[in-house]
C-alpha cells in the first residue's frame, strides 16, 4: 500500500563520462574542490580539483536506488527526452545541445531495467524538446509500468516549461487509447 504522502527527488542525469556532451560541462562544474559538496558518490576523484565520471554499471545505478530507499525516497523523477538527434561530436557550446539530449535517458534506462525498480517507482518530466511518435509511444509505455508512479491511479507527469498543447494531447489520447 502506498504512503498517503510521497517523496519524490530528481536524478541527476548529467553524471556521463567527460567525452559526453553533458558529462564535459558537468565533470567541469563540481572539479573545484569547493563544489565537492555536490558531487555524487560514484564520481571518480583525480585530485583535489579534478573529478571525472566513468560509465556507471547497473550495480552501480542499483547503489544509488538503494541509498534512496533506505532514505524513505518513494520515486526518481527524471526528464524524459527524445531519443532522436545526431550523435555526432559537435564543438562543446552552449547552444549546441538541443540534438544531444539523448545522452541524458542513461539514467532513466538504468532504473527501467533495475531489479529495484519495483521498490522506488519513476515518474516522468516532459520539458519543451521536440517528441516524435515513438518518443511518445515511449513515454506512454513508461506512463503503464506497474512501477510508474501514480497520483489516485492516473500517471504523475511533471510539465518542465510550457509544453504545447499538441504533445499533451498525443500522450493523452495515447494514453486513453490504451487504458492508461
């Protein structure tokens, strides 16, 4: 039975090996020592400003589910993005991370496949980036997992920025669609 009231914290999907979009800017964030503070414990220490990531393991990723557990954590809330884009090096700018979003699923897949999964549920985060039908269909597979956290039985999906009308009806009529 579930608790009356939930507890749900956001993954920090970023943590990626440094030869990633993400996991360049993110090893360069928390490297100074007085960000150390921040940084999670499966990061690799270099030294006293420098850390780095490797790619995590599912024990690992099951470390981590773990810990929140035992913490009273209820789910992980992760942003879901489309798995589309180009996964060719680009020049590590600001703006050039649009079509490298895709890097940032690692760790929601980790927890899909997760032997824990069934302990600590997931729930979604939609932000504004362009969704094709199979991101939705992909989401909308996710919204009827038995492990997908829900609010009085319907799904709990977290709306970043202002979405378009337009994807939140696709994933509502999907959704009605499969009895979801």
């Amino acid at each position: 039975m579930k608790k009356s009231i939930r507890v749900g914290v956001t993954s920090w999907d970023a943590s990626l090996p440094p030869e990633t979009y993400f996991g360049y800017y993110q090893t360069r964030t928390l490297s100074p020592s007085e960000f150390r503070v921040f940084t999670p414990f499966y990061a690799d220490i270099l030294g006293e400003n420098k850390i780095t990531y490797h790619t995590r393991t599912q024990e690992e990723f099951d470390r981590e589910l773990s810990y929140a557990i035992d913490a009273g954590i209820d789910y992980f809330a992760y942003v879901f993005y489309p798995d589309e884009g180009s996964r060719e090096h680009i020049s590590l700018t600001y703006n050039d991370c649009a079509h490298r979003v895709y890097e940032l699923n690692y760790a929601r897949r980790m927890h899909e496949s997760s032997t824990l999964r069934d302990k600590i549920g997931i729930a979604a985060i939609v932000s504004k980036h362009p969704f094709t039908d199979s991101d939705v269909n992909e989401l909308v597979d996710l919204l009827g997992k038995p492990y997908y956290e829900t609010y009085d039985g319907r799904p709990l999906v977290y709306l970043y920025v202002k979405i378009n009308n337009e994807l939140i009806e696709k994933i509502e009529n999907e959704c009605e669609a499969r009895g979801i």
